[in-house]
C-alpha cells in the first residue's frame, strides 16, 4: 500500500489526490494519513505531499493552494512552454520543481472560470480568455502528462508499486441539434423555408428540398447508416445526444411529439448509448431541463443519465450542480467551442469540484478534445488541413495513454452546404486513431 502523508487533510486535497490516483491512475491501494509517527515507522512506499519533509521521505512541495478555502486571484507561476509546461512552479527542495497536485487541481476545477472573464456571443468561457490558450498549451494534455510523470517517478522508486497500464480509447459522441435538413419539420416551418429560397433566387436548394419531401432524394442530414457503419467498423461505442427541447431562436430540431423523429431516436437506441442534450433555452427556464429528460426517457423507456449542453453552454458550478439534480451521472461537456485541446488540462475523465461549496459532486466528466464544428465554423480549415490538426491532437493522446473523446454531428457527414467536402473527415481521424493505437501497442510489447 502507498501512504500519503499530508500535515492535514482537506476536502480539496483528498478530492485531487482521489482524482489523480484512482481516476487518473486506476490506483486505488493507498491511504492518506495525518499521523507523523505513523508514517514515519510505516517502511512500505510512501511520499509526504507538506510545506517540508518529515525526514528524507520521498517529498513533493506543497504550495498551500490544497489547503485553502474560497476562490481568490491567483498569480499562477508558470514554466516551460506547451507540452512541458508546468503550473506552480517553485525553488524547494522537492522531488518535483512544481506542484503537481495543486496545478492539477487548479486545472480540472476550472478555478480560473471562477474568476472575472469576459465571455463570448453566447455567454460562455471562451478559449481565448483562458491559460492554456494564452500561454500555448491548449493542445497538450498536460494535467495527464503531470500525473504520467508522478507516477513514473513513483515507480522507479518503488519496486513494490505497480501502476495499471491504462488503455487509450476512442470514444464518438453525435449531437443530434438538427435530425433532418427538410423533413418532419411541420407545415408551417417548410413552407416558409420554401417561400425564403424562392424570395432569395435560391432554385437549387428549393428544388432539393422538394426531391427530399417528395421521397425522391435522401434527406442530407440522414447520415445515420454512415455512423452505423463506423460504428461496426472501429468497434466503437457511440453515445448520441438528442435536442428534444422546446422550438426557440437557438434551439430548432424536430418537434419530440413527432412519430418519425421518436421512432430514429428509438431506433438508435437499440444499438447506441442515448443521452439529453439540454436545450439552449433550458439555462433560463428552471424546469425545461427536468422535462427534457423525463421527454427522452419516456421516449426510449429507460433512465437517462449522461448529458451535454447544446451549445456547450456551461456555467460553473451552476449547470452542473443543476445535472446532479436532474440525476445526471455523466456530462460530456469539458471543451472549448473555438479551439481543439484540453479545457481542463486532460483527456481522461474525473468527478467535478465544487469550489463555491467546497465539494466533490456526484458528476463524472468527460472532456472532449476535437469538435466538428471547431474545426469548419472556428477555425475555418479546409478538410485536409482538419485532418491534420486532429492528428496533433490524437498523437498528444496517444502520448499519454489518455482518452479521445470526438464530438460529431449526423450533419457534418451529409457533404452538404457548409460541409462540403467533410464526410470523410471522421473516418480519416477514426482511422488514424487506430492505426496509432495499434503501433503504441505492438511496440510495448516488443
């Protein structure tokens, strides 16, 4: 057993060491203690995380941020540059020149969007207004390179400790904003679309809308047997979040009353994971989520229990203390509309933080690192020039046996519009992904 001595134990440090060792690490076989005798005489591994050694333990500096309560400005000292970057920097006499576990925190409470920030068109946290992006390390997963090296050197310490191998997955999760392009959309909202492209000279996409709604051309969006494909293709297993919200200016999919669009998220059901994706307009009306939920459920007669917000609007903690409410167990939430990378530091996924209470909640969740429409609407990439960036971010993953989690939409994959061009986009990342998979993999074991 591995035993952590800290001069006193604090929800917050008992909440990351948790979050380092047993999420990070699938290590559970250590204890925290207050007692200096009993670590002292304790002659198993050991490391004392303290302001100063004990004796000539194997130590790491602790700069006091654990140990605190509340939320105030913080000067982060920060070294290195992008992948080497580390936060709390110091000049103890320590093992490590940095404090890994209160930057590791700092990073995956998101403490600085606690703090004063500006926020974008839609009232979020922005990539540009946070550390990572300023200082070039929102590409890195550096919190899942701190914890990696931690652990190496714990390792090569401690013959007797052995840390799991964690597997590095692939994990494809669609956000279903819009089920069809034309149908199922309601008399009054198809004529108008009629009447708009005739007003606008707009005769292709009228004609293309009148082949979809007279069943002589596939709906663009249908790209559902696409994704089911790739889905038996990487042995994947997808989660699809449905808008099933009220109609609103930023909320616009079928209507949930609709048979056809009841019937394709059944269907999908059957052979996929399903979760809510909370309407835009849920965040100011405090009982849209509740019924959102009880909706999809009623829908695919089972508990729903995983989450992520359209629009990825995320208030903290509010929108996710209102998710543990709801008895959400899941949120797949964590990433930056306008930039690739890690808005928590990680690829892997860990239970949220309280900071406005000082509490673990009930919430484990997963960041993404690569979206769609980041790429295409954001970053105004051409497909190639996608595939690419994407493959920075797979090889960072792979790097550090974490986790890519890929947010998709069914209409990205129509080769439609604005998406021309990018229906091969996923199965080039999918592809890649595994082949680098499988490289890591045969040459750990030779």
């Amino acid at each position: 057993m591995l035993l952590i001595y800290l001069p006193k134990i604090t929800s917050r440090n008992r909440y990351c060491l948790n979050t380092v060792f047993k999420h990070f690490l699938a290590f559970s076989n250590y204890s925290l203690t207050e007692d200096k005798k009993q670590f002292s005489e304790y002659s198993g591994p050991k490391f004392s995380y303290a302001k100063r050694p004990i004796n000539d333990e194997f130590f790491i500096y602790a700069n006091g941020l654990l140990e605190e309560r509340g939320i105030k400005e913080y000067d982060v000292p920060i070294d290195g540059n992008e992948k080497s970057t580390i936060l709390f920097s110091h000049q103890q006499e320590s093992e490590l020149n940095y404090d890994p576990f209160a930057a590791t925190f700092y990073m995956i409470s998101r403490y600085e969007e606690y703090l004063p920030h500006r926020r974008d068109l839609y009232d979020r946290f922005d990539a540009k207004a946070s550390m990572a992006f300023n200082n070039g390390f929102i590409e890195y997963a550096v919190v899942d390179r701190w914890v990696k090296e931690l652990a190496g050197m714990l390792d090569k310490r401690f013959n007797e400790l052995s840390f799991p191998k964690n597997k590095i997955e692939t994990l494809l999760t669609i956000d279903i904003d819009n089920a069809y392009a034309y149908k199922e959309k309601g008399l009054i909202r198809t004529m108008g679309s009629l009447l708009k492209y005739l007003l606008a000279f707009r005769f292709y996409d009228f004609l293309r809308q009148m082949k979809v709604l007279l069943k002589f051309e596939k709906d663009p969006f249908d790209t559902y047997n696409l994704l089911r494909n790739l889905q038996k293709r990487f042995y994947l297993k997808p989660i699809y979040f449905f808008l099933v919200g009220d109609y609103g200016l930023n909320d616009k999919n079928i209507s949930p009353q609709n048979r056809n669009f009841q019937s394709l998220i059944k269907s999908i059901a059957d052979f996929a994971e399903v979760g809510i994706h909370p309407s835009f307009g849920s965040n100011t009306h405090k009982n849209r989520l509740d019924r959102e939920i009880k909706r999809l459920q009623r829908i695919v007669k089972r508990d729903i229990k995983k989450s992520r917000q359209h629009f990825l609007k995320l208030i903290l903690p509010e929108t996710y203390r209102r998710l543990v409410e709801a008895d959400i167990a899941e949120d797949y939430t964590m990433g930056f509309a306008s930039s690739l990378g890690f808005r928590a530091g990680t690829s892997k996924p860990f239970p949220f933080y309280d900071l406005d209470e000082e509490y673990e909640l009930n919430l484990l969740v997963y960041p993404f690192s690569i979206m769609d429409a980041t790429l295409n609407y954001y970053l105004h990439l051409k497909p190639l020039d996608a595939i690419d960036r994407c493959k920075k971010i797979v090889d960072e993953i792979i790097e550090v046996d974490g986790k890519l989690v890929l947010l998709w939409h069914n209409e990205s994959l129509s080769d439609n519009k604005e998406w021309k061009g990018w229906s091969n986009v996923l199965e080039e990342i999918l592809e890649y992904s595994e082949k680098q998979k499988t490289k890591t993999n045969t040459n750990a074991k030779s």
